[in-house]
C-alpha cells in the first residue's frame, strides 16, 4: 500500500453449499460485488467469513483463490489468528507469500480462560512481525477474553511498528479510539472501528478512518465514510441513520447470518448456509431482515439482477 488505508474494508463471507461445502464461486462472486461496490479493501478469513468453521487447507485453498482473482486492485487483509504464536506467525508469512497487504490478529487465547498478559501479548506481536514483513491489524474483539486496555495498546504500537492498524469493536468503542488517536497519532494511521459500524458515526468522531463491516451493505457505508471524511458530516450523519435500523437489526438479531441471507436474496450467492452447529434465523428473523432491506434501495438486493 502506498498510502494509509482509509474507508471500508468488509469482511468476505465464506459461502457453503446446501452440504456446508465450501462454495468457491460463490465466493468468488461475492469478491465481485464487493469490487463493484467501490469497497476501499477487503478483509478474508475474519469471524465473519466463519474463519472458526474452517480447515487449514480450507483456510489457504480460499485465500490463495480470492488474491489471485482479487489481483492487487484493493488492498486485502487476511485474519491469521490463532493461540500459537508460531502459528500464527508461519499463516501471516503464508498469507504475505500469496500476496496479502496486511494481517489482522486478534491477541492470543483459548476458550473462556486461557489468556495472555500485557508482555505476552506484545511478544507474541513482535514474533509475528518478525516473520511477516507487513502491516498488522491488531483486532480488539469481544470474541476474545484477552483484554487490550489502551495503555496495552499504546504499548504495543510503539514495541511492534508493523502494528500500524487497529480494529476496535467492542463497547465504548469512540472513547478507545479518541484515546488510541490522542496518544499515537501518526504512529497509528489506521485507527477503525466494527461490529457492522453500528457506532460509525461516533468512532468517526473519535478519530476513526474507516470501518470494517460485514458485506451487507459496504457501498452504502462507503458513501457515508467518504462524505465524512471530506467534510460532509450531516449528510454522512443522515445516511447513516437511515440505515442505523437495518445495521441494528443485523447486529442484534442475525449476526453473520444477515449478509449471507441478503447476499442469496440479491442473487450473489446460490445459498445462504452457515456451518453447523451455526444454525440459521428463524423465518420471523428472516422476514423482518428482509423486509428492512427491501425498504431502502441496496446494492447488495439488485447488483445480480
């Protein structure tokens, strides 16, 4: 990349087929729409693309597939999480090796209970970064019991510069980028913020440059951040808005499920399966998903017409 990534760079679902195989065109479509969609990078192998329902050789099988397609016309950033630091360090220098811009790494842990400590956490950074030469997302996630407070934070971007990014969803999320921002500046370009940008507008104001959403609804979102960003606060304000109950509904009722659910009502993908034990919406779920969407003119609903 040769300038700090800014704008939205959604996670891309991980599509099945009605056998919960891994559906590879499919996939390779929704890489498509989210192109057409003026998407500003994008993000592989994330809790949103179901990254924990995959097998290695799945994991790398998709990868090396959507950065071929991909092509190097957006930056992509592929999720290389895991407890180990080793592994973690030999899938980010996979992922370099095939052609990624970034990694994004949530700090290490294991269930409930198995957590790391400030210094642990930061080694565990700085051996990633030993290994792959590029920029690190460092995810700040609910997922994850490890706590990232800002002064580990802070920390952690000046011991391990290739930590130059950061992903920060979980509650009060506008007050940790305000600090992250105040305390980092240049030395953090990348500040944005997730959870479906259900609190976009305040992380913006916060200091966020971008968001990272599901693939529901990234072109909206980034008309919204690019009119933020060149100054146009009330429109971005008004747009967001609109489609707050929408983002709220996905957030709250659907998780990952709602992009696949859209995605496969818009024609992109020939289903919307997850993998089990991850069960689907219920029909009223579904029905009041759509219902919303059908009421605001996406491009996720009409791109494959």
């Amino acid at each position: 990349m040769d300038a700090p990534l800014t704008g939205v760079v959604p996670v891309v679902p991980t599509a099945f087929r009605d056998d919960e195989s891994v559906d590879l065109d499919g996939t390779v479509r929704v890489v498509d729409y989210l192109l057409a969609a003026r998407v500003d990078g994008l993000c592989l192998l994330a809790n949103y693309s179901e990254q924990f329902s995959l097998t290695d050789a799945e994991r790398d099988q998709i990868a090396r597939a959507l950065l071929e397609h991909i092509a190097g016309r957006v930056p992509v950033i592929v999720t290389t999480s895991h407890y180990s630091a080793r592994v973690a360090a030999a899938r980010s220098r996979a992922a370099r090796d095939m052609g990624a811009a970034m990694v994004m790494l949530m700090p290490p842990f294991f269930g409930a209970t198995i957590t790391a400590a400030g210094p642990a956490v930061i080694e565990y950074f700085r051996q990633v970064a030993d290994t792959a030469d590029i920029p690190i997302m460092v995810q700040d996630a609910p997922l994850s019991p490890t706590p990232l407070p800002v002064s580990l934070l802070i920390d952690l971007v000046r011991a391990v510069p290739q930590v130059r990014y950061a992903k920060i969803e979980v509650p009060q999320a506008a007050d940790k980028l305000h600090a992250l921002a105040g305390a980092l500046g240049d030395s953090l370009p990348g500040p944005f913020d997730g959870e479906e940008s259900v609190t976009l507008i305040p992380d913006l104001d916060a200091g966020a440059k971008g968001t990272m959403p599901s693939s529901m609804v990234p072109a909206e979102l980034g008309q919204i951040v690019r009119d933020y960003l060149a100054g146009d606060r009330a429109g971005a304000v008004a747009a967001w808005e609109d489609l707050l109950p929408l983002i709220h509904f996905e957030n709250r009722q659907c998780g990952l499920r709602a992009q696949k659910i859209l995605l496969a009502e818009g024609g992109v993908i020939a289903c919307d399966r997850t993998r089990a034990p991850f069960a689907p919406v219920s029909p009223r779920t579904r029905r009041g998903l759509i219902e919303l969407a059908a009421a605001r003119d996406l491009l996720v609903m009409r791109w494959a017409r």
